[in-house]
C-alpha cells in the first residue's frame, strides 16, 4: 500500500496533521478555504423576494 501524501506538497503525511505533513501545510489549506479557492458544488441560490413592504410605511 502506498504512503499518504500531503495534498499541499507530497511529501509523506505525519499523523499528528493527518493529511497533512505540517502545520504549515495545513494552514496553506485551511487558508485555500477561506479565500473560497475551494468549493462544494451544489444548487445556484435563487435570488432573494423582495420584502412586502407595510401598508402604513409609505
């Protein structure tokens, strides 16, 4: 069976950061995330109703 790899660089993973073989590398990812580099497909999100407005704000 094959070693694990870090996704980030490919070099072998340490199970302390499991996947990863780092803490730098898992930073690197965690980062790639917030920044929206990574996505889940889904559904498009329908645009949002306008809110019915009060009769008495006019």
């Amino acid at each position: 069976m094959a070693e694990p790899r870090c996704p980030i660089c490919a070099r072998p993973s340490v199970a302390d950061y499991t996947p990863f073989c780092s803490r730098r590398c898992a930073d690197v990812d965690l980062a790639r995330w917030l920044r929206g580099d990574y996505a889940i497909p889904g559904p498009e999100a329908e645009a949002a109703e306008e809110l019915p407005t009060r009769p008495d704000q006019d």
